[in-house]
C-alpha cells in the first residue's frame, strides 16, 4: 500500500481541503444552543471557550487568602511584597523559585488578589504554560487580570514579509504595574533583556532545579532570590518528593529503590500489564487526562502511544484514530491553541485524502474545537515545521501552515519538554538517556520527569 507521501508525489495542482462534514439537525440545534463558536479567518477550525458556568461547574473555585498561607509561604509572602511596595524601583526583578508542590502559584495569585487594582501582566515563555497560568488564576477566582498569555504575544507584533516569512517587532511600550513570567526557567536571555527594557518590575518565579532553556545557557532560575522549600503538594516525606531530592543532588536514580504506594520500578517486561490496569475503554474524561507518559525521545513516544492504542482499542499502528483517543497540539494555532495542550476525541472521521475531522474537547482548558487534522501528521517523530516538508503533497508555499489544517497526534504519551508547566495524578516514567545528553542536562530532566507526578509514579527501567 502506498505511503501519504508517495500518493501526494501524483498530484501537480494545489489541494484544496474538502468542506467540514455538514452537521445533522440535532447537532445544529446543539452548535445554536451553545453559542460561542468563532471561524478564524483563512482556518479550517473553528472553537468555543465554555461560559464562566460551565467552567464554574467543572472546576470549583477555592478562594485562598493571605490568613491561609503556610509560615513559610508568608514569610516568603511579605518579602515580595515589600520588594513590590518599597524596593522595585531600585531592584527592577525578584526571582521566587521553590520545588515542585511548594505552592508557587498559590502564593502568587494571593498576591494578585490582594493587588487587583495594579495591572498586572502574566505571562510565560510557551503557550501551554501561559495556558496551565491561566486555568490556575481563574481557578483561584482571579478571571479579569490585565494581561495572561505568552511573553511573545505581550512583549511582540509580527509583520509577514512577501515571501510569508513571519518577523518578530519589539513594542515601544507596556502599560503594566508589574510583570509576573512563570516558568521562567525556560525564558530565553535576549527575551529577558526585552522585558528589562521597559522598566516595569518584574517577578520571575520558576523551579530552579527544572530543565534550562533550550538554547544558550542563561537560566533566570538558577539562584533564586526567594525560595520556597516546603513541599504541600504532596504529604509530608512523600516518596516521589524524596526521590526527587536525590536527583537534585545525585543527578541519577539510586541503585537501590524499594516499590512502594507512591513510587515503583518497572522492568519494560512488566509495563504492558501496568498500562493495561490504567488504560481501559470506559475511562471518564477526568481519569483520562491525570494519566501521563513520559518520554525523552519521539522515537518512543511514538511507541508508547500505539502500545496504548493496541491496549485500549484492539487496533494497530496504521489503524485511524477513533473518537474516545486523546490527542496532543503541536503546533500554537492564534492565540487560543497552543503546543502541547491534550484534548479527547469526542467525534473523529476521515475526511478526503489527508484529513481527518474531528470534534475534540480541551478538558484541562475548558475549550473544544472542531476541524480538520492533518493527517500525515498524526504517528509522526517530529512535527512538520518547514514547506519542503509538505510540498509533495501539493501545498501553496505561501500559507501552507494554514492550508495543512490543525497538526495533532496521539497525546497518551509526552516527551518531557512538552510537560513542562502541567501536573497527572499517574506518570508512567520511560527512562532513557540519550549519549550526547550532558549529566547536568540530565539531571534536570529527570528532576523534571519526576515531578510531574503528583500522586504515583512508575519509572519503566531495566
């Protein structure tokens, strides 16, 4: 059977998508019903943001103040704010970095209620992590900030030059009181110079011990000014915390290790059984989206998200995707889908030669969208990034980002980059270590692998 490459290499004109699959009248009905449902121009999706109830009914609001904070977290509380109060306008950035589960962003969004009348710009560096930022503010009740989104989308406007090519413009100005950059472990030096260009205080908060930007070696988090070392998310000397430490401090899993409630071994024999007890057809939405693989590689990545298909649905690697399968973004689409964000397929159907059309609901984002995947994208290594990639299959080079339609894969399993920013209850851990990874880079990988669990992990190791 040919390849989605080899039948694209036949055609010698543009394709064009085929019209969305018209809707019957139950589900017109239901679309009117809802409301909110926006076409972006030239896309071949559209989306809807659930309303302030519905977000209100699937996610209460726990309202946490000042009286509530821990000793610790006040005394780190009072610091901030008598740098905010007293001290910005001599020391223009404080860094507030702590553990995974020291209460990071409770502590901010007190702050942030206590200061609603300052406008306050959140942001981070991606826009899965702008997105987690935003979901824990509304959590809190804080639903109107003056900004919550990237740094880029803050900070930048684009111009597209004739050729398509897109180029990055500088703002003159901002109006803030203050900036707030979460996971600013992962802000990049040149962008944080940027940012001090403007003169507005800036509050960088991140997990000093998480993995560094990508590129150079400037890490804002690497010597806090304020710490956070108590850890609430989990119980006082919880395993997983435990183990975490260690690598902090050892850069490797011990030798030894005994299985318990919290944290077990698996040898790669044993890890079918195990995601066969996770994995099964009826899992609710909640339980579905608390349950992570991760990986370092795509490679098995790929993997492991075709041994959960075959567990979960009897069908193989080539088999299409069915409504019921998770799905990860790859690709940030405007300013409402970003890379990384896992969604549930609720209706998914071919649609043409290299579409799929799917209805998938953001249950983490409080958002669904429906359109057209791209479907040579989906069981990819590595995401299509550049023309010369989908030229062959008849693609216009200009605008053919927009043209492919949304680029999705299976979302069961995340390399441990992409997880950065998100938190599951169940983190199957596949350990690997590349040869050209440095023990440094290593070391706040798997620190980072770690704590993204917050109740049980299983690290897959022989």
């Amino acid at each position: 059977m040919p390849t989605f490459r080899q039948r694209a290499s036949q055609y010698n004109q543009r394709i064009t998508a085929p019209a969305p699959p018209k809707m019957t009248v139950d589900e017109d009905m239901e679309q009117i019903l809802q409301g909110g449902w926006i076409i972006p121009e030239g896309a071949h999706y559209q989306y809807r943001f659930f309303s302030v109830e519905e977000a209100a009914s699937r996610t209460p609001v726990k309202v946490i103040r000042e009286a509530d904070l821990s000793p610790d977290q006040l005394e780190v509380y009072g610091k901030l704010v008598q740098w905010y109060a007293n001290d910005a306008s001599s020391r223009q950035f404080l860094r507030l970095g702590g553990l995974a589960g020291t209460g990071k962003s409770t502590l901010v969004s007190v702050f942030a209620r206590e200061h609603h009348s300052d406008k306050i710009a959140f942001c981070s560096f991606t826009g899965k992590a702008a997105n987690v930022l935003k979901a824990k503010l509304r959590d809190a009740g804080i639903r109107d900030p003056a900004f919550v989104g990237t740094i880029h989308r803050m900070m930048y406007t684009t111009e597209t030059a004739p050729d398509g090519t897109v180029h990055w413009q500088r703002r003159g100005f901002l109006d803030y009181d203050l900036i707030v950059v979460d996971e600013a472990s992962m802000v990049q030096e040149v962008i944080f110079n940027d940012m001090l260009s403007y003169g507005i205080p800036i509050l960088a908060i991140g997990d000093h011990g998480q993995l560094s930007p990508i590129e150079g070696e400037f890490n804002l988090m690497k010597d806090p000014d304020l710490r956070l070392e108590k850890i609430h998310r989990q119980a006082e000397g919880s395993p997983i915390i435990a183990l975490a430490s260690y690598i902090r401090q050892e850069g490797e899993l011990p030798d030894r290790y005994p299985n318990n409630e919290f944290v077990s071994f698996v040898h790669p024999n044993q890890m079918r059984r195990g995601l066969e007890e996770l994995y099964h057809q009826d899992l609710d939405p909640q339980a579905l989206s608390d349950i992570a693989i991760l990986s370092y590689t795509n490679s098995k990545r790929r993997m492991a998200n075709n041994l959960v298909r075959e567990l979960r649905w009897g069908v193989k690697e080539d088999d299409p995707p069915r409504e019921g399968d998770l799905f990860i973004c790859l690709r940030n689409r405007g300013s409402h889908l970003f890379n990384g964000m896992r969604a549930r397929a609720i209706k998914v159907q071919a649609h043409g030669e290299f579409w799929f059309w799917s209805h998938s609901v953001f249950d983490s984002d409080d958002m669904e969208i429906k359109g057209l995947l791209f479907r040579p994208q989906i069981n990819r290594n590595t995401t299509f990034a550049y023309f010369h990639e989908v030229k062959d299959f008849g693609f216009p080079e200009r605008g053919w980002s927009k043209e492919v339609g949304l680029l999705f894969d299976y979302g069961y399993c995340l390399t441990v980059h992409k997880s950065q920013g998100s938190s599951f209850k169940n983190v199957f851990m596949l350990y690997e270590r590349p040869n050209m990874v440095d023990r440094d880079e290593f070391r706040r990988w798997l620190y980072t692998a770690v704590t993204r669990s917050s109740e049980k992990l299983s690290i897959v190791i022989r």
